[in-house]
C-alpha cells in the first residue's frame, strides 16, 4: 500500500529534526521530502506536530514474562530465578507463553517498539503471536543446558528456525538461545555452536550479568565469560550478548575483535541490583551497543523510551559525565544501534530504502513545549504513552492510539486469566 505521511516533524538519519513528507511503498521508505510526482498515496497520515522517529528496537526481552509481572519483585538475580522464577516458568502451559506474547506485544506497540528480540520456551507460541500482530521479531528458544531437556530444547530451536525464519514476510528471523555461561557448559555450548553453523544462525545469550556470575566463572575455568565464550567458539557465531555488566578492559578487546553485539538492559540491572554495564567504554571501543528491558518481570514494563532515558541518566550519574550517553545517542542505542544488535538490516533509521517502521508521537502534552529541542524533549521529557501511531513493515498496527487489527481488551482478559491460574498450579 502506499501511504503518504505529511507535515511531521522527522528525526532524520543524521540525527536532525525537520518538518517533510515521508512516502511509504509497501514496506518500505520510498522517499522524504522530495516525493516522486507519480506517487499516488492511498491512505494518508496527518503527521502535522507529531515527532516522526523510526520504532523502537527491544534487543532483549522475554515477552511471555508479562504474566510474571509484579510477581516477585525485590530480589537478586540467582534468588530470584532459582526460587521464583524458574519453580512457576516449569508450570507454564502453551497457552500462557501465547497470551503473555500478545500482552507484551501489546504493550510493545502501544508504546513505540517495532521490533523486539526475544529468548524463552514454546516460541512456536511466540511466532503465532508475532504473526497475529504483525510485529517485527528475532526469536531464540532459551536453551538451559544442564537442565535434563537440554538436548531436547536445542532440537526445539532447531524447528524453530526451520518453521520461522524469515517468516511472515521476513518479519520474523531466529537465532539460538544458550542461556547464559552458567546454564550451559563449555561441552554443551559446543554443540549449540555446531547447531548454529548448520542453520547459518547467530546466537543471543546472557552474558557477564552479575559480579557472581564473572567470580564462578574465573573460578570454575580461569577465565571471564567473554574469554570462556572466545575458547568455545560462541563469538565466531555473530553474538547479540544481554547485559555485559562485568566486564575488564580485555573483555572488551574480544568483544571488539569478534563484532560481539550488546542488549545493554539498565532498568533490569538497576532492578536486579546487577551493577551498571560499561556502555561509555563500549561505545568509545566501536562495540555496538542496542537496548532491551530484559522480561516484564525484572523492569517491570516494555516501554523502551523509558529505557532510552533511564541509560541517557544512568551514565551520566555513574561516570559523573553528562556526555557519558546524550539524548541521540540514547535515541540510536533505542533504534539504529538495536537493529544492528539483533543482525537486521535496513531497519532502526527513517531513511529511504529502509523498512517503514515508524512511530508518531504526539507532542500536545504540557511537557512537550518549549520546542528548543525534539531530540531532547524525547531522550528526556517525554513517555511511551505519547505514542499515537505506529506502522511496521508499511502495515499501520495503531493509530490515534487505537490498535487496527488486534483486541486489546480480549488480550488483557486472556494473560489475566492465565497468569491467575498459573499461580494457582
Ligand atoms: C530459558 S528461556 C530464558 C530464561 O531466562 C530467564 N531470565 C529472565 N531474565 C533474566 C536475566 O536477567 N538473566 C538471566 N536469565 C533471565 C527467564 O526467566 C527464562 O528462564
Ligand atoms: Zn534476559
């Protein structure tokens, strides 16, 4: 379809902000600006004092975690997966990871994020729910390797890959899921390498999250987890690595060396108490460095602009530095650099030839004036429920906040239900 989006106020790839027209054909950014005469748009958007930006890229998330959101707060990491986590997630049926999925989903678009990455169990349910929204995906099965299914979920990942990737219309793609070095030991990981280089995949995994984390690790192998994953051949594989809290200098010589991709998750490690990641010396080493809120349950929402702000002030207060990540960097990590992170191309920039993932901001609100700034306004006053309209792969999926094709309400009803019951298993 071709649709005409006029008069908004475009952040462009150069990180400036000016008043266009932007044509979309089909999928894609057909022009801005100068729009050829022969475009004839079939549908039309106003865009008149509305912030135009490409849609948000989540590079880490566990969306069927939704369900699991307010249920157990105000842990560390290990107790909170070992006596919370883990003991429920082994109750969940297939139709809890669906309506958690369209819940996230949901929340999701409603608030800016086109594409998301995502890591758990029965992503078959995952890929239905990405297919009925329409959502843009990466999709890994969570593979814990010392548990007894390990094989099995590897398998899993496998069909995942054969049914999904590149599936409806090339919106979804997969990788493989290792959970994280303490899940799945070097002799397995070999193996997932090996599963990787059949299917031509990449690998998303958590890495380096914790102080006890990188400390087990040294002690078990004498090495750090990025140099552990170096020895097993992980980083040969095209890494999109989850936090990277705990990292030397060598650390991040490796990651450089190998192009390892990094889903840097600062409300998550605020929440968990994990530490604050090393993104100003990831970025100044070349590594890029994308954005994620890790699942609803350790945020405890989707909202990527939110994340946007929490690491434009997080670094700032960690490195007493106000450059430490200004306002468009921010906005790239949330957008260009994510793209990049989760293997995509042609997505995370309003720029001709690339795929029309954009979101609309309303910018009526209070906080929203003066206009010294827009890039400003969005690192640092404004919220995801400014987001008025949101356009993935050319399809329009909300508008005038409204949701075209999917009933939030049945879906809010659904994950309700499924996460009371859950509870009551
Ligand atoms: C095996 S599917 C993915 C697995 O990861 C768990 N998870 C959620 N958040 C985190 C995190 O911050 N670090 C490590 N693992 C996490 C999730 O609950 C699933 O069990
Ligand atoms: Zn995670």
């Amino acid at each position: 379809m071709n649709i005409l989006i006029k008069n908004a106020n475009v952040l462009l790839a150069d990180g400036k902000v000016k008043i266009a027209d932007i044509a979309i054909k089909d999928s894609e950014i057909l022009a801005i600006e100068n729009i050829p005469e022969i475009f004839k748009a079939e549908k039309v958007i106003d865009g008149t004092d509305k912030l135009a930006t490409a849609g948000f890229v989540n590079a880490h998330t566990h969306v069927s975690m939704t369900l699991l959101r307010s249920y157990a707060d105000d842990m560390k990491l290990m107790d909170w997966l070992e006596n919370k986590i883990w003991p429920i997630e082994a109750k969940m049926k297939k139709e809890d990871i669906y309506w958690g999925a369209m819940l996230g989903i949901a929340e999701m678009i409603k608030s800016g994020t086109t594409t998301f990455a995502d890591m758990y169990g029965d992503m078959d349910q995952v890929a239905q729910a990405c297919i009925d929204t329409d959502i843009r995906a990466v999709l890994s099965r969570g593979i814990i390797g010392v548990a007894p299914n390990g094989n099995q979920a590897l398998e899993e990942n496998k069909i995942l890959f054969r049914d999904f990737n590149n599936a409806n219309d090339g919106k979804i793609t997969a990788m493989f899921g290792p959970h994280a070095p303490y899940t799945c030991p070097p002799d397995f990981l070999q193996k997932v390498v090996k599963a990787s280089e059949e299917y031509n995949g990449e690998i998303h995994i958590h890495l380096a999250e914790t102080k006890g984390e990188v400390e087990n690790c040294l002690k078990e192998y004498g090495k750090t987890p990025i140099a552990l994953m170096e020895e097993v051949g992980i980083l040969d594989r095209g890494v999109l690595a989850a936090h990277c809290v705990h990292l030397t200098d060598e650390d991040i010589q490796i990651m450089k060396k190998y192009n390892v991709r990094v889903a840097h998750n600062p409300g998550s490690n605020m929440k968990l108490a994990s530490g604050v990641a090393p993104v100003p010396q990831l970025l100044k080493a070349g590594v890029c460095v994308g954005l994620g809120t890790d699942g609803a349950s350790s945020n405890n929402n989707l909202d990527m602009l939110e994340e946007i702000n929490l690491a434009t002030l997080l670094h700032k207060v960690n490195t007493l530095d106000p450059l430490a990540v200004p306002a468009l960097e921010g906005v790239k990590m949330g957008t260009e650099y994510g793209a990049k992170a989760v293997g995509l191309n042609k997505v995370g920039l309003i720029k001709e030839g690339y795929k029309a993932d954009i979101v609309l901001f309303d910018m009526s609100a209070p906080q929203c004036y003066p206009r010294h700034d827009l890039v400003s306004l969005l690192a640092y006053s404004m919220n995801g429920s400014m987001v008025d309209t949101v356009l993935v792969d050319g399809k329009v999926l909300l508008e005038n906040r409204a949701f075209t094709t999917i009933d939030e309400e049945k879906i809010k009803y659904e994950a309700n239900r499924c996460a009371m019951n859950l509870t009551l298993r």
